[in-house]
C-alpha cells in the first residue's frame, strides 16, 4: 500500500512498448524449454529468458 499518490504520466495506458524479439526451442520435435531475446542485442549471449513448457502460464489465465 502506497503511503503517497502516484502522478499520472504523460503516456497514455494503452501504448504499449514495442519489442523485436526472436525465439528458439531446445528441441524442436519435442520442446521443453523457449528462450527468448533480441537479436540485435550488444550482449545477446547474457540477455535472455528461458521458460519451461510446465511452468509457462497463458497470459488469459492470469487475468
């Protein structure tokens, strides 16, 4: 809980970042893990995220 209000910023909420990314599976018969990153990237070999298929949520069931 916040003790002081939050002033609004200059964007507007439904702006969203826009983002290149590329993806890679480990396998691609039978894949267990998705990494995530930009190719473009100085530093793309410490830059990424890799998600395991059982633990990935959709995003409509976060909501």
């Amino acid at each position: 809980m916040y003790t002081h209000e939050q002033q609004a910023t200059d964007r507007s909420l439904d702006e969203q970042p826009e983002f290149e990314l590329e993806c890679l599976f480990d396998d691609m018969q039978e894949p267990t893990e998705l990494t995530i990153f930009t190719p473009e990237g100085e530093a793309t070999a410490s830059e990424w995220i890799t998600v395991d298929r059982h633990s990935a949520v959709p995003v409509t069931e976060i909501r």
